[in-house]
C-alpha cells in the first residue's frame, strides 16, 4: 500500500452497532498516538460506504501470531527442524524470556500512559486515566521478522483509573465492565482496572512458555482454565516440549513472576511494571543458560578442512578470515583467527554464546587446536547472506543495490539504524542484574568496542545483525571519567580494539582515546559515526575532506552537516532534525555529554513517529 511495502488490513463486518462504532473510533484515535516497539503500529485507517464496512491498516507481521508459532512447534517435523528456525533460537528458553519481556514491557507503557483530556470531575477537576487492553492473549499477539512480539486487537482500547478499581466516570457510573474478553484469560472479577491486562498476560506467559492453551474447552467461570489452578496448587505445568529452559529456572519463572499475575485477588496481584522488571532478571539467568546449552564444540580437524577445501572466503579482518561452509546441509560462517589473536578464553565464548538477541551475530559453535593461550581457532556463526551495510551504501552508490532492499527509502535506513541501537542498548544494559547480585561490579556492562559499517552484518530480508563480537569487554556504564573508589584504577577496563575514524580523534588525553578507559560511550560515538555514514553513504576514515567531516560533526563549531545520499528520499526536515536530535549527540567530544544507548534508541522511536508523514510519503 505505501511505496510497495506489505501491510496488513483489518476489515471489520458490516452492520456493527453505533456504539461499536463509535468505540473503534475511540481506540483508534488514542492508538494513532502511541509508539511503542512493542506494540503493533497503526499505519491508517478509513470507510468504505460502498459496503458499509470500517478497517484499519497495520504493520504486516511475517511469523504470524504467538498462538500459531507455538502450535507449529509442537508439529513433528514441523518448519523447526529447518535451519531459519533454529537461528531464531525459539527453541531457547532465553528467546522465550524476551519474548514475554516485550509483552509485558507493552502492557505496561499502556497502563503507564495517561491520558488527562477524556473527562472532567467536577470536585476533582480533570481526570488521570491508564489504558487497559482487556484482551491479551497469544493470538493477539504478532511476532515481526526479528521475533519480537508486538501487541495487537488495539481497537477495542478502554480507560481506567490507575488505581485499584476507583470508578473511571465517578458518581456517573459505578464501574467499567468489560464486554470484550475471551475465556481462560479473563480474571475473575467483573471490575476493569489495569490488574485485569495483568491477569491475562500471566496466562499467555504460562502459554509460552508451556505451550498449551489457557482457554479451558468447557468452562462457565474464567479462572477455571486449569493452567491457573496447577500454578496456584504449586504444580507448574512443564516447559513445551523441545524447549531448552531448565526444570529449576521453569519453576522460577513461573512461581516468581507467573503466579504473582494470576491472583484471585486483584488487589494482590504485581504491576505490569514489576512483572516486566522480574523478567528482566530472569532473563539473564536463561541467556546465561543458553550460553551453556547452546554452544557447540566441533572437531577442528573436520571444521578445518572444510574450510580449505570448499570454503568460500567472505572477507577478511584485524583479527581473521570468514569463510562460508556447509555444516549438516546448513550454511554458517566460519571464522579463523589469526595465531597471535586466538587466546579468546571458553568462559568468553560461552557467553557470547549466552547474548541472544535478533540483532546481534549469534556464535554457534568452535573448534580448538593446542594451547588455549596460542592454540588455533575456528569461531562458527550463523550466516548473513546479504554482506555488510559498507557494502550496501557502496552497492546503492553505484546502483547495484537489490530493488527489494528499498534503501532509497528513508523508513528503511531509520529502522536499521534502530536495530543497531537495540543491538547496543541489549549489549550495554545487560550486565546490570547480574552485577547488582555480584555487588562489586555493578557499575559495569559490556561494550562492544569496534561498532562501525563493516560489522554491520544483513539477513536475507535486510535486516541488521552487529557481528564482530570478539571483542566484548567489561565496561563503565557511564561516560568513562568516573572510577569505583574500592577497586584500583589498573584494574578499570581500558580500550583494547579501535578503527580509524570510529573513535574521537585530537588530544590522547581526551575521552574515548585508546587506552583511556573504555566505557559504553565509546560505543555511541561509533554509532554515531556509522549512523551518520548509513544516511550520508560517506566513509568514516581514508584521509580526504569527506571523511574528514564526518568527524567533525560532533564538534560544535561546524554547523552545517554533510548532505545526505543521493537518491536517499528523506525531506530536509526529516534529515536534519535526525542530525540534531541524534547524530550531533551521539559525536559530542566529551563523552560526558554523549547519550546512554537506551536514550538514543527511544530518540529514534520519536523520531519515526514524528517524522512519519514524510516516511509514508
């Protein structure tokens, strides 16, 4: 519908009542409003009085519905066996973990946001109201291209007081009852508040992670789905089959975070904000557990000769070589270090293993030959079929770049640069659980270190993937200037790996400097840098004026920022409030007043959503 792109179209039946008319309205203006990376987005929505019939049009979503993936899995040789399947990793109790993490992250930017304009008391003046969904369950949950969840059926929106249970019309009405609800996820009680979306995402919670359904075949009351009457007798039905999460992590997650949702008093159950907190945490116990389970030990003599025999070479780097071979009829990318940089200890590769994320290079397996210390290795990743996004500026440069990638469209290059950032804010954000429970270091997290174009790696669907995760490290969450008085400043984590143009250049007594302390600034700095390369198409580095420019960028003595590239279709608008609001912080010289990671991210969810007009056209 909008510049050849898929979308899908809700079509509503003919004849519906006025009121349900004038409720989709309702919702459909409140939707019309909300961003959120989890939520499914509303493209438009329109009449047609030929037929009399209402429909709105969203984001097309390729895997389809929660409900349907879980039912595909549970299918004897089913789609799973295949190799996309496996690297999206849904067999992984980790995979699973974020999968409700966005749910519940969904949920509670609804409840969170207010809205003060809906109505007025007159002894209280203007009310406060939280949305409430009424309806969360699998089906109404669509699953994009990068597996994550984003919740959808939005038009039936309701308001409540974010209280427990305090009327949302005062005296005018005594309680709001909802009238759209499907068995097995509806709460016991008749009262709307916000506890009841609770209710229900406990449910489709114990439905992802179990794989049955919280729909009782014949029931009159709700709460008599026996998936809530096993958790609340304490016998936690078991993970799906073929899901890898341990019996003891299954048990926490669910008396933990599951249980606290589907209590049968309202009252008593958690916030969508403590649900999404505690599965955070989990979170990072199953990543940690999928580090363990998933990493694979291959014979090095096997691999090896496979790479000298009929591996085909796919670049070269600082560290080694990428060939592309066949494993088991499955294609991977395999990578040789070079001898003097092969000293990557198991612990390190298991928790590389360990970082599932759809926008970061997922490491399969190694092989290992001599001393751990000076031994050869073979690192072997899943495979990125269409190169790196260095590549792809060139290619559009030259007009070589794939039709169906649309990079001419500004909306394309936004949502890489966003699957970047979440890359990084997954990266820099995920050490802080396990840090506060170790106490010692819980100002650290991990930076990437050598974020730039090259190391930016793109799926068949062109869809990008941050690679190159050799050189992870421990490092300051904040801007690199402050040190932990109880631990001595030789064993603050320093800056080990840099390229040429990706880092601030001038005085090597100025933050982000190599051998400066190494903190998650760094790594805003590099994207910055390769950001404003993705819009500009310039390189960062080779020594003329253009790349020249792109450093100077952050300081704030050169005003006019480099065009963008040509045939990219972005109004000047749009261009330069991105450079103002996201480029020119990011390469601010004192990394002090650089952005968090996290910051940059939800600067471009505005961005797109204020931008929007000129994207769609």
């Amino acid at each position: 519908l909008v510049e050849g792109r898929q979308h899908a179209v809700k079509v509503y039946r003919p004849g519906i009542s006025e009121e349900a008319r004038q409720a989709i309205r309702r919702s459909i203006g409140a939707l019309s409003g909300l961003r959120h990376p989890s939520i499914a987005r509303l493209v438009g929505f329109g009449y047609s009085p030929a037929d009399d019939r209402m429909y709105s049009v969203f984001d097309f979503h390729s895997n389809g519905d929660l409900r349907q993936l879980l039912d595909r899995f549970a299918e004897p040789h089913s789609w799973w066996s295949s190799a996309e399947a496996v690297a999206s990793g849904f067999h992984l109790g980790g995979t699973r973990l974020r999968m409700a993490t966005d749910i519940a992250s969904a949920v509670e930017f609804l409840h969170a946001t207010e809205e003060k304009s809906m109505a007025r008391d007159e002894r209280a003046g203007l009310l406060s109201f939280s949305f409430v969904h009424k309806d969360v369950k699998p089906s109404n949950i669509l699953v994009d291209g990068d597996w994550r969840c984003r919740l959808a059926d939005l038009d039936f929106l309701d308001l409540t007081t974010a209280g427990l249970g305090q009327t949302v019309w005062g005296e005018q009405r005594a309680q709001q009852v909802a009238r759209v609800h499907t068995l097995g996820y509806r709460p016991p009680e008749d009262r709307v508040t916000c506890k009841w979306d609770v209710f229900s995402t406990g449910v489709t919670i114990l439905e992802l992670l179990t794989g049955l359904r919280g729909q009782p075949a014949s029931s009159d009351t709700p709460e008599e789905s026996w998936l809530c009457w096993a958790l609340a007798d304490g016998r936690a039905p078991p993970p799906q089959p073929g899901l890898r999460l341990s019996a003891g992590l299954h048990a926490r997650v669910c008396r933990e975070a599951v249980a606290p949702c589907l209590l049968h008093n309202f009252a008593e159950r958690c916030t969508a904000a403590v649900l999404r907190g505690r599965l955070q945490t989990l979170l990072a116990a199953a990543e940690a557990e999928d580090g363990e389970a998933g990493l694979q030990e291959f014979s090095f003599a096997e691999l090896d000769a496979a790479v000298r025999q009929v591996g085909e070479e796919l670049g070269a780097g600082s560290f080694g070589r990428v060939y592309r071979v066949n494993l088991a009829g499955r294609p991977v990318a395999v990578k040789k270090l070079l001898p003097d940089s092969a000293g990557i200890p198991l612990e390190a590769l298991r928790r590389q293993a360990g970082l599932r994320h759809p926008r970061l290079l997922s490491l399969l397996g190694f092989a290992h030959r001599g001393e751990a210390a000076g031994g050869d290795l073979l690192l072997v990743y899943e495979l990125c079929e269409a190169g790196n996004l260095r590549q792809l500026i060139d290619d559009f440069a030259a007009g070589r770049a794939p039709p169906a990638c649309e990079f001419q469209l500004a909306g394309v290059r936004i949502r890489m640069a966003h699957e970047l950032a979440s890359a990084l804010d997954f990266l820099h954000s995920r050490q802080e659980v396990e840090a506060a429970a170790a106490g010692d270091w819980r100002s650290f997290s991990l930076a990437h270190q050598d974020v730039k174009s090259t190391n930016v790696l793109l799926t068949a669907d062109w869809h990008c993937k941050l690679g190159d995760l050799d050189s992870l490290q421990t490092a300051t969450a904040g801007s690199g200037l402050t040190r932990m008085e109880d631990r001595p400043q030789s064993s603050q984590p320093r800056i080990r790996y840099f390229t040429n143009g990706y880092f601030v250049p001038g005085e090597p007594d100025r933050p982000g400097a190599p051998g400066e302390l190494l903190s998650c600034k760094v790594d805003v700095y590099a994207l910055g840098v390769t950001l404003l390369e993705l819009f500009t198409g310039r390189r960062a580095s080779g020594g003329g004026e253009p790349e020249l420019r792109l450093s100077l960028l952050g300081d704030s003595s050169v005003q006019q920022p480099p065009s963008p590239q040509a045939g990219l279709l972005i109004s000047d608008r749009c261009y330069l409030d991105l450079c103002d609001r996201v480029f020119r912080p990011c390469l601010a010289l004192n990394s002090a007043q650089r952005p968090t990671s996290t910051r940059v991210l939800q600067e471009l969810d505005r961005f797109y959503s204020s931008c929007e007009p000129d994207l769609e056209n």
